[in-house]
C-alpha cells in the first residue's frame, strides 16, 4: 500500500516516549497472526453506533464478511475465522489497533483522526479505506437537554455542566456550535468526559444539564421520552461521517482479506438501502434498541446515507476537523491525503467506483410505520402525514418528518410544529422554531395534538 510521508515536528521528549511505547509494543502479536492455515481477522466496531452497521453489527448479522472468507479461503487454502470486538466509542479500537491486536475498525470521523494521529506515532500506521454513513449537514450528532429544562439555546449553556466524550464526533460538534454561539468551550461551560451511556444516565439524574453525543442516543433518549433536542448539529452544515481503518501492515501482508472485507461491506450497504426496514429490525435484534430509533437514522431517507466511497466532500470534511483536535491537544499534525487510501475499495469496486463516488443522498422526506407492517409509507409534505396519523390512532408504530430548515428527521411527536397560516413545519429544536417564527409575522407554535388536529 503506496504511502506519502506525513510532516511531523518531534520534540526529544516524544522521541523518548514513541521509543518506549515501540518497545512495550515489540513482541506482540498480530491479530491476524497464525499457522500458515488457519488465521483469525480481528475487527472492532461499535455495535450501538449504528451509522457503523455496514461495517459492524448489520454485517455481522448478515455473516457476509464470513461467506467473503470463506470463498477466498478455498482459493488459498487457508481457513479464516473472524474475532467480532464489540466496543461504545472508537478510542478502544485505536489503542487495540495501535497494539497490533485489531486488524479493522469502524469509528467516526474525529476518532478516525485519531488513529491517524496514533497509528503514525506508534509505528503502527492506519488507512481510511472506506464509509460506512454519512450526513453531509452534521446531523449524526444533536445536544439534548432533559424534557422539563428550561434552556431555550445554546448561550443558555453558559456555566452549565455538559457530557460528552471528548475526542468524539460529537465533541466536536459541541467545541465548533458554541464558539459559534460566542461561547469559549474551555471557559463557558463545565465539560464532562463521559461514555455515553453514563452521559444518558448524568442526564436524567441531573448531574449534567445537557448531553452531546452522537447517533443514536440523541434519538433513542427522544424517544424514550428522556431528553429533547437543543441543538441539531446539521446547523453547522458540515459533513460528519463513520469510516473504516485498517492497519497498514494488515492491508499488505493480507490484501485479499481487506478486499473480502470491503466486498462484504458493500453487500451490506446493497442490503440495507434495499431492505431497510429489515436492516433496522437486524439491528434492533442485536443491539437492543428500539426499530424505531434503528430507523430513524439508518431508514430510507433517515439522518444517515449509507456509502462506502470516500468522497472528496466527506475528506475536505476531514481536514477542517484536525485543527479543532490540533486545539484541543488530541493531536498534533495529522497528514489526512496519507491516510485516506481509495486504493482497496476503486480495486473491489473497479468501474463502477465513479458512479459510486458521484452518488448523492436523497432528500428526507415524511414517512410512517403502522404496526404489524413490514414497510413504511412516504408522504410529500408534513400536512399529508398528519392527515394520516389522525386516521390511523392507536395503529401508528413510528412517524418522521424533515426540518424545515436543515432537512434532519424526526420523530413527528417530539417536534416543534409552527403554524403559518394554512402550513405546518416540523422543527427538531424550539431554537430552529423560533427563528422561523421571528422571519415569519403570524406564525406561532402548536402542540401536535392541536397540528393533527389543524391537518385532519
């Protein structure tokens, strides 16, 4: 695998301490290491981080990669078994990659940088060799408050005590929303460094005024009736993505494995987007969350589009996201052209990887799901759905409807719906609701009980 030096500027001290690291790592073996016949591929993922399901927990479900293995181990004689590592945030997966003891991973784009970061400072370089999803806006990670608070906006933050897990994808979105909200991120507010489910749980008990986490807990504790959205991170309009990264050394000792593995990525992909409803029953199975939550993101038309090409948009995305790690001391510089490699995934996909590199996401528009259905319907505007709700009480599992403004999906039961004369438009925050209004003389919030009313 062809790589371009990175620009490194070592002091003496990290020369110490990369030499003391390389020695606490020289010995160990790799995760893929065996006899000449029999070898084990190690892939960590993060069953509960379900924008990594193609390359995760749907995958796995599906036993697609093992079939993949399977195929080539008849071609070379080898026997191939896959250790499924299953982890809450992308840290572990690089300090087990960065050990030799994780082969492939899934993590979402800050982490990615990350392993990055790590990978070249241990010896142990990593590739971004494909996406699993996406959003182009921002919208895979929200901040929540608990259902009673008070706080209207993200100014109303100030001094208060906010959970996330610093070095995440939603962290990031908390440091760049409230610098834009003109608050210091360092100075203004009381970070918690938490796992997420110990933010959820801070949450609810009031140790922590707001939480900021990535997909899905922003969505299952809406749904749960636990928390509402106070900011929507496609506010930012900039694209947030999971990736997969290999270990360097993996991916050239053992190409047809990595090639297995992308193959079998893009037939879980193939099957998600065909059969969505199906995929989010999948997960729900073997995460424990609710379909409904499952659907909301990775649902036809959901938060989340799934792709495995590495887009130029989602890579520029990329390089905008070290300076805010660079300023956090997460890292230091960070070559993102060395370590996003489309070499594997052009070679398994071969002339049809332009069509797939210039494929767009489709608008998210209404849809519901009736109980004791396999499938959902799709309504034209919000109007239309609310029709449809109100003729179908007591039989309705899951209704989503876009915002207004930056198109992310949401329950229909926990947005802001504004009347504006004859209109009714979905808000994911009171915030986005607001500003509708203050453009818009006449228009006024509405419970949604009074929306179904207004549109049956």
């Amino acid at each position: 695998m062809k790589r371009t030096p990175a620009k490194k500027h070592t002091t003496p001290a990290a020369l110490l301490s990369t030499a003391l690291l390389g020695t606490l790592l020289t010995g160990c073996g790799d995760a893929s290491a065996g006899d000449a016949t029999h070898v084990t591929v190690t892939v960590g993922y993060q069953s509960k981080t379900i924008n990594t399901v193609t390359a995760g927990t749907l995958l796995r479900s599906l036993g697609y990669f093992e079939r993949e293995l399977a195929a080539q181990g008849e071609r070379d004689g080898i026997t191939y078994k896959v250790d499924w590592q299953d982890y809450a945030t992308g840290a572990p997966i690089t300090a087990q990659m960065t050990a030799g003891k994780t082969d492939i991973g899934s993590m979402g784009d800050f982490p990615l940088l990350i392993n990055a970061a790590r990978g070249e400072q241990l010896n142990r370089p990593t590739r971004l060799v494909s996406v699993t999803g996406y959003n182009l806006r921002g919208a895979l990670n929200t901040v929540v408050t608990a259902p009673q608070s008070t706080l209207g906006s993200l100014k109303d933050l100030r001094g208060k005590r906010v959970s996330t897990s610093v070095g995440s994808a939603a962290d990031g979105t908390l440091v760049r929303a409230l610098q834009q909200a003109g608050l210091d991120p360092d100075e203004d507010i009381r970070k918690l460094n938490q796992q997420p489910s110990v933010g959820a749980s801070a949450l609810q008990a009031g140790s922590a005024d707001a939480l900021s986490q990535f997909v899905a807990w922003p969505g299952l504790l809406a749904f749960q009736g636990k928390a509402k959205a106070l900011y929507d991170g496609a506010e930012l309009n900039l694209p947030t993505f999971h990736g997969v990264t290999v270990r360097e050394d993996f991916a050239e000792q053992r190409p047809k494995v990595l090639d297995a593995f992308l193959t079998a990525q893009i037939e879980a992909t193939r099957y998600l987007n065909d059969h969505p409803v199906q995929a989010a029953e999948k997960v729900a199975a073997a995460t424990g969350l609710p379909p409904e939550v499952v659907y909301l993101y990775n649902g036809r038309g959901g938060i989340a589009t799934f792709d495995p090409a590495l887009k130029p948009g989602l890579v520029a995305a990329l390089k905008k996201d070290v300076p805010v790690l660079r300023s956090a001391k997460l890292v230091g510089d960070v070559d993102v052209d060395a370590f996003v490699d489309d070499g594997p995934l052009k070679r398994v996909l071969g002339s049809a990887y332009p069509k797939q590199l210039a494929a767009a996401p489709e608008p998210s528009g209404g849809e519901v799901w009736l109980k004791g259905e396999d499938r959902t319907r799709a309504f034209e505007s919000p109007a239309a759905l609310l029709r449809f709700v109100a003729a179908h009480k007591g039989r309705v599992r899951a209704a989503y409807v876009p915002d207004a403004t930056t198109g992310t999906r949401w329950y229909a039961d926990r947005a802001v719906w504004v009347r504006h004369g004859q209109e009714l438009s979905p808000f994911v925050t009171a915030s986005a609701a607001r500003a509708f209004i203050q453009a818009h003389p006449g228009a006024r919030t509405v419970s949604y009980s009074a929306a179904l009313g207004h549109a049956s």
